[in-house]
C-alpha cells in the first residue's frame, strides 16, 4: 500500500505543479482576446430593452498605449466617457473599448475626458432597440468617427467608413468595412471599380447575421487619397459628400 500511496502523492503534486505553471505563465503573458479587442460586430451589445437603444465604440491608439502590470492586471486608460447632460459615465476599458446600455431614446453628446483630454462627439438620435458601435479617433479637443455603424430594431443597418477589403466578381463583390462582411449584387446600384480598399462609403442595406450586411444602397463618399478616378468612371460623383439620407 505505502508504494502506491506515494505514487498517487507524486501525480497530485505533479499535477497541481503543472497547473500552477500554466497558471503562472498566463499572468506573466496575458493574451488580450476577445471580442472587445477589436470594433465591430462581435462587440456590438444584443438587442436593448424597449425605450433605450445602445452605444458601444472603439477608441484607437488605447490598447497599444496601454501595458500590463507585473500581477498581470491592466492599467487605466484614465480616458472617461460621459452622456452629456446626465450623470452616466463610463471609462475605457485596456482594449479602447466602452458601452453604454439602456441609453433613453433621444439626442446623444458624449464627452471623453482625461490627462489633456476634453472633446464632445454629437452621435445623433438615438432610436429605439437601436445598437450603435463607433471606431474613434479622440484627440485634446476633437473627437473624429472613422467608421461606425446603426442597427435598427427591423435590422435596417447604415454603415459609414473605409473598405477594408474587397473580394469577389463584379457584380458579386463582397465588401468588409467596420468588422462587418457586406454582400453587394447586381440590385445594388454602385460602380464596381469604385469599391476598392480606403474608399470611404455608406451602406444602407439589412442585417442578416452576427456579421453579415446585405447592401441595398451604396454611396461613394471620399475616394483614396492619391488614386483619381478611372477615366469614364464618375457616375458616383453626385453622391459625394451626400448627407441628405443621414
């Protein structure tokens, strides 16, 4: 029996070593994973409560100026994030990341605060079951939108920002701009040489997945800098800087 109960006494405290190794190895080199390292879809919150809509968004620069400490906790962004005209608060989280759930329908300003920071953003209306995600730039006084998307309570989606990727045949191109996948067909009305990587444009189409935008209408807003237009090509130059929808 003695030989047999050391060697259930040695598994044990391999055992227990060995996790404690894992465990100690994950402190000292923690992965930010997860859905709140990136914008996009996989961080946007479910459907709010009726009467609220919701606001989450990505402030870049964040995570790349943050570290670990050496207990493997994070450090403060020291960035705050307010509801102008209310006392609701949040703060940016290691990964840039905030959110804001329950948001009352109406118009929203928020105001990012911190070290040498103090900028208003007007977001616009806040309907109702609404989910809006934004991908920011915030500067001392400024706070600029690089891209951003709304998602309706029907899953009518408006999309604003670069391309990021552009794949397919014309007229079957699929699209990626903030985090999202956007399927374009024949029915939907924009050039397919227009749609090239940095292209500014603004979908409006309908949710279909976690993931997945199906255009029904595409405005060309700003073209990549450096890159004129293909020569007969300009079909979408009335739509430039077309606000008229928003």
């Amino acid at each position: 029996m003695r030989p047999l109960h050391r060697f259930r006494t040695v598994t044990i405290g391999l055992s227990a070593a060995t996790l404690l190794s894992a465990a100690c190895g994950q402190w000292q080199a923690p992965a930010p994973t997860g859905p709140s390292r990136v914008p996009g879809p996989a961080a946007i919150p479910s459907m709010p409560a009726a009467g609220t809509g919701t606001i989450s968004g990505s402030v870049n620069g964040m995570s790349r100026a943050q570290g670990w400490t050496a207990n493997g906790s994070s450090t403060s962004t020291n960035l705050t994030v307010t509801i102008v005209e209310t006392n609701v608060s949040t703060t940016v989280d290691f990964f840039g990341r905030f959110v804001f759930e329950s948001v009352p329908t109406a118009s929203v300003h928020l105001r990012f605060s911190g070290p040498g920071i103090n900028a208003t953003l007007n977001v616009g209306v806040v309907r109702e079951r609404e989910r809006i995600d934004l991908n920011l730039t915030v500067n001392a006084t400024a706070v600029t939108i690089e891209s951003s998307i709304r998602i309706e309570a029907d899953d009518s989606t408006e999309i604003d920002g670069p391309v990021t990727t552009v794949s397919g045949t014309c007229p079957n191109l699929v699209v990626g701009i903030h985090g999202m996948t956007v399927n374009l067909s024949s029915s939907t009305p924009v050039s397919c040489e227009s749609m090239r990587v940095g292209v500014r444009i603004r979908i409006s189409g309908r949710h279909h997945s976690t993931s997945v935008v199906v255009a029904v209408r595409v405005v060309v807003v700003t073209r990549p800098p450096n890159r004129p237009p293909a020569p007969g090509n300009d079909d979408d130059d009335d739509d430039d800087d077309d606000d008229s929808d928003d």
